[in-house]
C-alpha cells in the first residue's frame, strides 16, 4: 500500500529548502544523448567528455555547456573511456581521448579536432577497462585478456585468455605493475619495457589474491603505497601497493552492530544489492565507500569506519566523491545526486559502571561491564556525515558526476541528460559584471554624483 512507501521513504534524510551549504542552485540541461549517459571524463580546465548506450561521444564546454564535438564510430554502446594525454604538450594532438565499445573497437579521438586519430577492431571480446600509464606512454584494455598499446594502437604485447568473465577493472601500481579485478581475484601483472626495439614488450602475471569472497566491483588507488578494493558482499580490503599484502579490512559494513543504532530492524538476509560496494574514491586519510544505499567513511590510519550514513539515497549509491573543499558528493540510482559534510560528534562520557552485588563478592563482572561500555564507545563512528544539499534534476539514475572546481558541477544519467550544474550566485556576480561591462562599453553608463 502506500503508506508502507511513505514510511520506507522517511529513514532517508530529506533536506529544507534552506541550503545555505549548496551552491549549485542554477542548471544548464545538455542535450543530445540518445540512450542512457554512463560516463564522463575530464579533457581539461573548461572541456569534458559524456558517453554512454547510444556510441556516441559528445565534447562540451564546462563553462558555457557549448556542444563542442560529436565524435560518431562506435556501432554499440560505449563500455570504457579514458584520457590519452600527452606528455609532451609541443605535440598537436596532446589531448587525446580513447573510446572502447561494445562493437569491440577502441578508437582514439583527437579532443581539438574532434577527429578519428586510430581504430583497432581486432579484439575478441569486449574492452571493459582502460588504463593509460602514463610514465611509460602505453595504456592498457582489459576484456578477456589484457593487452598492451602503444600511442600509435600498435599491439606491444597482451596476456593469454584470462577467463570469460574478463577484466572488470584495473588499477595502475608503483614499479610498473597493474592490478586487475577478475571475478573474485585480483591478479597483479608486471610490465617489462624494452629497453631497445628489438627485444619488444612482456606483460608477466606476478601474483593472485583470493582474499575476495565475492566479484570485486571497485578498485581505488589511494597513494604510492596504498589501494582498496570492494566487492559485491560489502568487503573493503585495503592493500599494501608494492608487496601486495593485506594491510587492513572490513566486512561488515552493513552490520548493526558497528552503529548502536535500535530502531533499525534486523533484518534475517540481506539483498546483496545492500551490501554491494559499487564504487570506491579515496584522499590520503581515507577512503569513502559506496555499500548498498549508504556511504561510509574508513578512515586508513585508524582502521575502522569513522562515520556512515546508512541509507544515504532511496537505492544504490552508484558514485561517491570527496571534493577539495571537504565536501563529498554522492548520486544513486534514485536520480539524487547529494552533498554531505563530516561532521564531529560531541562525545558522550562513558557512563559509570554499577557497583552492586556482584561486586561484593568479587566476580569482577564490573570489569567486563566497564569493558562493553568501552567497546561500544570504540565501535561508535565519531563523526556524521551531515546533509547539506540536494540536487533535484534528473528524472532516472544518475550514472556519475566530475567536479570543474569553480566552473561547477556535472552529471549524467540514465534519463539521457547530462546537467551542469553552476554555482547560483557567482553566476548572477557574472552576469551583472558582464552587463555593466556592456552598458559601460556602449556609453550608456551615466554615472551620476
């Protein structure tokens, strides 16, 4: 019935209208898409790629939300994209863009031009995932076997068949080394560079992880020394980038226990849907989850969840954030796309122990009672995570979203769209200073004293 829905809905925090905290209060909807938007990658200060279901890419500009480019080869939906840049800028073509797709081709786009610099449709399955390293100006895709590429698409050198299922993600690690998501396992690769043209390139499988119960969905690098990755029953593993060893985890995100939280029911099987680490994103002191319908913050140092909010969204979170200016940003499946701050708890004392009976005679439960107070004060997250803005646009799943420090905020989702968002009153500061530049210009200024 309806009233079950409306109660469901009210343990999802809702915000007023009041949000003095979110400056995204103007939107510009860009269109063209034809089918659901999956992914945005960032070209440069002002310019932004969108793709997704319909094969095409489209370029824009972050500023304006001018249509730059649409970039058509694809046959079927777009599965990866990644920047190519080059390091030398000297080079014409240094902004360059590489599309996998479903059509089992990758293309190389020129982002000036708009132009197709190569393709290659010499592959057996589906690309998946795209890597650049940049050091060694190669980049990777990863499907049923993962392949190494030169700048000019010329093949240096690919694994055997790995498995059906295929590469689902990859991360770049230190001393030229990936890691890559296959199923349950992680497998790390290392890759030997030529050091003249002869002896041409080798790609070596170093080690297997097992530690995962379930797929892994997510692979995050947080520094030099340090990557994380989620799978779809909610384990967070975090790894030691150059030894591979297991440096900490946590499996049980979902679980009551971790927040004393009694009005929530306990529930006998959880969907796995609600467990399922969708997407991971990381800064040096922690790494920020997405699991099921809620966001949680694991702070690295500590080892443990520092704050959560469980029912962040209505559905999943499929992207989470932490912006520079401490704000992180959340979208879901609900259409939502969300602003949280931390926040500290005030904490409370631990509360006195008892002295009753069973101290008189010495059973020393006092102790223990003294010990699950504490437990449950170590267990308890210190910190919250505060709704400060809601973003109300899309009309169906939002996908992903990239942030253009003061230029705003974009998104993309299923219902086709792609929203710039821009911060409200710095667009009115603008466009004020631009009219009185106009009127000053055209001399209708008449300033009088």
């Amino acid at each position: 019935g309806s009233h079950s829905s409306s109660a469901a809905k009210s343990s999802v925090q809702t915000i007023g209208e009041e949000q003095v905290q979110n400056p995204y209060t103007e939107l510009l909807v860009l269109k063209g898409h034809q089918d659901i938007v999956r992914f945005l990658v960032q070209i440069d200060d002002y310019r932004f790629a969108s793709a997704g279901d319909d094969g095409i890419i489209f370029l824009w500009n972050a500023q304006t939300g001018e249509k730059l480019f649409e970039l058509h080869g694809h046959t079927h939906k777009i599965t990866a994209i990644a920047p190519f840049f080059s390091s030398d800028a000297s080079e014409e073509n240094s902004h360059l863009i590489l599309t996998a797709s479903a059509d089992r081709a990758v293309i190389v786009w020129d982002c000036t031009t708009g132009r197709q610099v190569q393709k290659v449709s010499c592959f057996h399955s589906t690309v998946k995932c795209l890597t650049v390293l940049q050091r060694l100006d190669v980049w990777l895709s990863g499907g049923s076997d993962l392949c190494v590429w030169n700048r000019k698409l010329d093949l240096l050198c690919k694994t055997s068949h790995l498995t059906d299922a295929g590469i689902s993600a990859l991360v770049e690690l230190p001393k030229n080394c990936v890691a890559a998501a296959v199923g349950k396992e992680l497998i790390i690769f290392r890759l030997i560079a030529s050091s003249d043209k002869s002896e041409g390139w080798n790609i070596l499988e170093v080690k297997r992880l097992v530690d995962h119960q379930d797929n892994i969905l997510s692979l995050v690098s947080v520094n030099d020394l340090t990557f994380a990755t989620g799978s779809h029953v909610g384990e967070l593993i975090v790894w030691d980038a150059l030894d591979w060893t297991k440096q900490a985890s946590e499996c049980n995100f979902w679980d009551s226990s971790v927040q004393p939280d009694t009005r929530t029911e306990i529930k006998l099987s959880q969907s796995p849907n609600e467990t399922s680490v969708q997407h991971l994103a990381s800064d040096e002191e922690n790494v920020y989850a997405a699991v099921g319908k809620g966001i949680y913050v694991y702070n690295l140092q500590m080892k443990r969840v520092i704050a959560c909010q469980r029912t962040a969204h209505d559905s999943s979170v499929l992207h989470i954030e932490m912006l520079p200016n401490r704000q992180l940003i959340s979208c879901s499946e609900d259409g939502s796309v969300r602003i949280w701050e931390i926040r500290e708890k005030q904490q409370l004392p631990t509360e006195p122990v008892p002295t009753g009976f069973f101290n008189m005679w010495g059973f020393g439960r006092a102790n223990k009672q003294a010990n699950q107070a504490k437990k449950v004060q170590e267990n308890t997250p210190m910190h919250f995570l505060e709704l400060v803005g809601d973003l109300i646009g899309h009309s169906s799943a939002v996908q992903m979203f990239l942030y253009f420090s003061e230029l705003g905020l974009v998104t993309c989702s299923a219902d086709h769209l792609v929203i710039l968002w821009k911060d409200g009153e710095r667009e009115s500061r603008l466009r004020s200073l631009t009219l009185f530049q106009k009127l000053a210009q055209n001399g209708d200024l008449q300033l009088k004293f």
